[in-house]
C-alpha cells in the first residue's frame, strides 16, 4: 500500500521500507547506490518545523534485502513526507542491529520538544485528523456562525482533559479568531472515528469562561484525569 495510505502511529519511531526508485541516488554522499537500489529502510520523526521526515538506515534491491549500510552509524540520508507520500511502503519488522542505530538518532531528533506533545505524537486517536505533512497539526471543530467548522491546530501540549494548542489558519468569517489564537479541545467519538472539538477558542475569553475553564482542568488534575490518559496521584 501506499506509504499515505497507513497511519501515522503505524510507522512514527518504527520502521518502514519504502520502494522510493530513483531517489536513492540523493544518497550517494553517503553510501555507493547501484541501479538495483531501489528500496529504503526509514524510520520517521518531526523535524523542528514539525514537518515529518523519514531517516534512512539503509537501502536494498528489494523488500527483503534491504540492509546496504545498515552497519554504518550515521544515516545515509533524510527524505521528507512530500517525496516518499505516494511511494509503496512496507511496516518491517526491526532487529536489534535496526534498533540500536536509530534509537540515538531518534532520541537526539526529539530533544527540545516537550513531553506532553511528544506523548501526544503517539496517540493513535489523532491519526484520522492529522495533516499527513505536519502531524503535529490536526484538525479541530470550532462553532463558527451557527455550523462546526473545522480548523488547523498546531499543537502545544495539554492542560488536564484538554489538548492545547494554536490555530493555524486564519479563519475566513468575522469570528473575531486569528492565527495563532490559542484553542482548548476535548476530544469526541463521530461515527466512530476520534474528532476534536474546541470548548474554549481565542486569547479574549471572558473572565466566567477563564474561571470555568480552569476549573475543569484543576478538577480533572485532581484525580489525575489528562487528555494523555490516567495517571495516580498520591
């Protein structure tokens, strides 16, 4: 199937061969690259843009043989979700030599960014709403005259039962939103598929809608109650 066509929990930090033809030539800095090569072995990450990008391990002539420098420590190179979305991919299955290679890689990659919105990176309830460029956008229901339109968010993390974060898309409608407007969401079953829904919208709110909203969120942090899950508390 198409690398688009998966999720993006089915592959983020794992491993995935994408037949990606010619475009191993854009290795050849790296690792010497025969016609026959035509196979990549990657894993995934967000940069810091947050656009997904695929690192390479190693490269192949087919799904099964694909282990041309896997035994070198560095990767052979980057490609991004807009070069390899509309290749054919495979989810592979990783052995220890793949995993000690790419766990340093992954984990340095991940540095900067804050524990909550990495947890929320691998929340598969998200999938459905994600952008396939940015996973860290989703799409987010918002009442806008009347009707549930749904927006851009960027994520930043989370406050008690809500997923926290900023719109990313100014709104086309005198709804007094803009870019950046910071969004509170819970999350919502639709025909059986995870949808996000904004209970509070913009940096203007009322001082009733402040109080009400903290107060939900010390409420659910009281018995330990986040969007991430459950946790005890003490």
């Amino acid at each position: 199937m198409l690398l688009e066509e998966y999720k993006f929990t089915d592959y983020y930090h794992q491993f995935i061969t994408i037949e990606v033809d010619e475009l191993t030539d854009l290795l050849k800095d790296n690792i010497k690259v025969k016609e026959e090569d035509c196979y990549a072995l990657c894993s995934s990450y967000c940069g810091r843009d947050g656009l997904l990008e695929f690192n390479v391990l190693a490269i192949g002539p087919s799904w099964e043989k694909c282990t041309k420098g896997l035994r070198l420590n560095k990767m052979l190179g980057i490609f991004t979700m807009d070069q390899v979305n509309k290749c054919e991919a495979k989810i592979a299955d990783p052995n220890m030599r793949m995993i000690e290679k790419n766990n340093d890689f992954i984990k340095e990659m991940d540095e900067g960014w804050n524990e909550e919105l990495l947890e929320t990176r691998l929340d598969d309830r998200l999938d459905d709403i994600r952008d396939i460029f940015y996973p860290d956008v989703v799409y987010t229901g918002i009442i806008l005259n009347n009707y549930i339109m749904e927006y851009p968010m960027r994520i930043k993390g989370v406050k008690g039962p809500f997923l926290v974060g900023a719109l990313d898309e100014e709104p086309d409608d005198k709804s007094g939103l803009h870019f950046d407007d910071t969004i509170y969401a819970l999350p919502y079953i639709q025909e059986d598929s995870c949808r996000l829904f904004a209970l509070f919208a913009g940096d203007n709110l009322s001082e009733d809608e402040i109080k009400i909203r903290d107060r939900i969120i010390d409420e659910m942090n009281k018995y330990g109650i986040s969007f991430n899950g459950f946790s005890i508390r003490s």
